[in-house]
C-alpha cells in the first residue's frame, strides 16, 4: 500500500471518528473517550505522513545527480606504450601543420583583393620613375 493511499485511509477514518463524535446517539463518556483517544491518534499520523512527503519532496528538489564515465583501455605492453605515444605526437604534428596551412590560405585570402592596387601603384611608379629619368638625362 502507497503511503497516500495509507493517508486517504486515515482521513476517511478520520471522518468516520468525527461523525460518531457529532451522533447524538453517543453511549457512554468511556466510548467518547476512546473515540477522541483514537481521532487524535489518527491525526496525528496524517500530519506526520503529511510532513514527512513534504520534506522528502523538498529533498527531491533539491538533489543534483551528475554522472561521468570515463573509460580506461589497458595497455598491452612497453611497445603499445611507444606507439600510441608515436601515434598521439604524429597526430598534433599534422594538427600543426593543418594549422599553419588554414593560416597561410588566411593571410592570401585578405590580401588577395589588395594585390591588383598593389600592381597598378607600381606599374605606375616604374613608369613615373622612367619618365623622370628620361627628362632628367
């Protein structure tokens, strides 16, 4: 049985205790008695299932469950050792050299639409120059 089904169970009897305490046809103070005796105990049992939900949810609420798992290969050998170590530094070499090389198409892409300007300032420096050492000569 689920501990709400148990608390509905309890405030259904609590309900039954309350009706017989508001029945006229009451036998005897012991029999009053015992009902009260028994309304106040299954109170109680509600507020205490009652609270305890209230401070598991608030528990719940506030858990954080982070899970990791990281896998470890075990090596054969020295020679496996040597190689993947090879393999892990032939690796970042070729990084590197891909790095450098994106750098290099980097630098030629910016200055690719700057080298026409380049050619016509100098193609009309040289002719500037030829002219002023023709006239000069």
């Amino acid at each position: 049985m689920t501990k709400k089904a148990i608390v509905d169970a309890k405030a259904a009897l609590r309900d039954r205790l309350m009706g017989m305490l508001k029945d006229a046809r009451a036998t005897t103070t012991t029999d009053l008695l015992a009902v009260e005796k028994e309304l106040t105990q299954v109170q109680a049992d509600i507020e205490a299932a009652t609270a305890q939900r209230d401070y598991l949810r608030t528990i719940t609420e506030t858990v954080r469950v982070d899970i990791g798992y990281t896998a470890v290969v075990a090596q054969q050998g020295a020679v496996d050792l040597y190689v993947g170590q090879f393999r892990q530094t032939l690796l970042q070499s070729a990084g590197a050299l891909v790095g450098l090389l994106a750098g290099g198409v980097t630098l030629l892409a910016g200055a690719l639409p700057w080298i026409p300007l380049v050619i016509v300032l100098a193609w009309g420096t040289r002719r500037a120059l030829g002219r002023w050492h023709r006239v000069r000569g």
